[in-house]
C-alpha cells in the first residue's frame, strides 16, 4: 500500500476490484486522548477559498473536542506537537494485473512527535492517523486524474491533453456530498464516536431500528444531485437522471427529492429532526445510507460490492425492509 497526500485536493479511482467502502473509519480507541488538549488546524491550499467562511463557521461549531480550530496554508512549515490537522488526502492501492485505485477522504491525525524531534522534512508516513471520512469525486475529475502524467504531492491543478481541474477545500464542484452542511453531519458523528470512545470501520453495516422505524410516519428526503446518472470512467456525469418512478417504487414509506442547495439548507436551519438519503461510491461498489440531519447519525449504512453506481431499485427494496422489519 502506498500513501500519497494531495493536500486539499481530489482523488484518482482507477478500474478497481476492491470492494470499497464509506463513512467514518476509526482507527483505535483512546483517540481522544490524544487530540484533546490541542487544537485542531485544516489544512487548505487558499485561507479564501469559495465558502472558506462558512466552512470554518461549522468546524467551529460543531468540532468542539479539542480547544481550539482554525485554517492553516502554510503546512508543512508549521507542524505543532500535540496538535491534531484535518486534511483531505488520497490513498493508493495497487490491485491485480496492474490495475490500482486512489481514494479519497478527509483525514484526521497527529504528527509523530518522535520524527519532529529529528527534524528531518515531514511525509505523509509520519502522519500518526485518528480516522478518515470517506469521499467520492466525479468521473471527470477521475478521467483527468487518469491520463495526467507526474502527479505530485503538492499538486492543486491536474491536467491532460484536453482538460485541467483546479480545487481547494470546497471540492470546487467535483466531490459529491460535500458542503458545510454535509461536513456538519460528518463531524457530529466522528465527535459522537470519538467520545463514546467506538471503533469503526468503512465497511461496518448500521441499522438502528427505533429510529429506522420513525421513516414509517416521516419523510425521507433525497438531493437531486444524487438521481444524477453515473457516466463510465471514459464519459463524465451528465445532468440526465434515474428514473426515480422505478428505483422508489420499492420505498413504501414518503420520499421528497429536492434541490442540493435546499437539502443543505434545511441541515443547517431546521430545528426538527428529518432524515436524508446519502448516497457515496467508488469504482465498482457504493454505500446507501440514511442520516439524522439533526445529530449527523447514521440510522441505516449498507455496503455494495461490484455495484451499479447509481441508485437501483434494489437499493431501496433494502431500506424498505430495514424500515419495516419488526
């Protein structure tokens, strides 16, 4: 396995036959021990990036375990013993006939402090890891990843014969699920994990019944971005969309599919709790799963290997049995 950090940049997944997975991974217990007499620094390429103001607002608010959060673009120029740094990085993986595949995540971790006091030039390797959330990028951006030559670990743009993609923390448009609204999410439940002290891992299955069965009487919401039909690695998504009639028809309960932009209002400002659809992909495997926008809790999480990458019937034939089972 080998590790390369694109700092506040995007991922490369390759034709894979990894069985992939999403959501929150937790490497150890005590993990809060070790972050919670520092602060916390985000690792950005621009202090001003598109929404850089909103962003910071969440972690803010929202990443209270440690004393303090703020932005950082001069890393790795100041690596600060005891602190922990968010980091959006990828990871490559090599798989059979020379096949490989780079995903990406937001990364949670500490310096080593033994390889600071040597103060020899700082890697990825001596990163000390606290957890990863699972991402997922466009097949454009996966197409452009693929045919560019000497990617770099400090690259912000990637380019080919014919195209080239410029990011930031904001994903600049190519990382699916994520907004300040989704990051807040993201980090309520890495804090309730991280302070219930769990350990978790990308292909862990989740179904709370209680909370699974409340879908009976509630509705469930779904972002349009998510009925989007999935291109193949050679075509980039397009605006077409499933045919919604036919995947839901095997959702008993209510369902509202509504614009990105709405859904990620109503998780900032609705008092009351409601229920989204979360959908995250790879190459060849997905997750479906269902949030409380309210506390960022996963009700329902569940893994497909060598998957349609688009919501299918069957999806939602799973989640209507979790949702009815006694």
């Amino acid at each position: 396995m080998k590790i390369k950090s694109l700092f506040c940049t995007i991922f490369a997944l390759l034709f894979f036959s990894f069985q992939s997975s999403a959501q929150i991974k937790i490497f150890s217990k005590n993990s809060l021990e070790k972050i919670k007499n520092g602060n916390t620094h985000v690792i950005v390429n621009n202090l001003n990036f598109p929404h850089s103001k909103e962003f910071l607002e969440v972690f803010k608010k929202y990443w209270t375990v440690t004393k303090g959060v703020d932005f950082i673009d001069d890393f790795p120029t100041t690596i600060i013993p005891g602190d922990s740094y968010f980091s959006l990085e990828t990871e490559s993986m090599s798989g059979y006939y020379g096949s490989a595949a780079i995903y990406l995540y937001l990364s949670l971790w500490t310096p080593d402090e033994k390889r600071l006091e040597k103060k020899k030039e700082y890697r990825i390797e001596d990163e000390v890891p606290i957890a990863h959330i699972q991402l997922s990028a466009d097949m454009r951006t996966l197409k452009t990843l693929y045919t560019s030559s000497g990617i770099r670990r400090d690259n912000r743009t990637f380019k080919n014969n014919k195209d080239s993609i410029r990011v930031d923390f904001d994903g600049g448009g190519h990382i699916f699920n994520w907004s300040p609204a989704i990051l807040k999410n993201y980090l309520q439940h890495l804090t309730s994990l991280l302070q219930t002290d769990k350990k978790a891992d990308f292909t862990d299955n989740i179904a709370d019944k209680t909370q699974l069965q409340l879908l009976r009487d509630k509705t469930l919401y779904c972002a349009e971005e998510t009925t989007h039909k999935v291109g193949t690695f050679m075509k980039p998504d397009t605006e077409e969309i499933i045919d919604t009639d036919e995947v839901f028809k095997g959702y008993n309960s209510e369902y509202k599919i509504i614009p990105g932009k709405d859904l990620e209002k109503k998780i900032l400002t609705e008092p009351e709790p409601f229920y989204y659809l979360l959908l995250l992909r790879n190459s060849d495997s997905k997750a479906i799963a269902v949030v409380n926008a309210a506390t960022g809790e996963l009700i329902y999480s569940h893994f497909v290997g060598m998957a349609h990458l688009e919501l299918k019937s069957a999806d939602l034939k799973e989640l209507n049995k979790a949702v009815n089972r006694n």
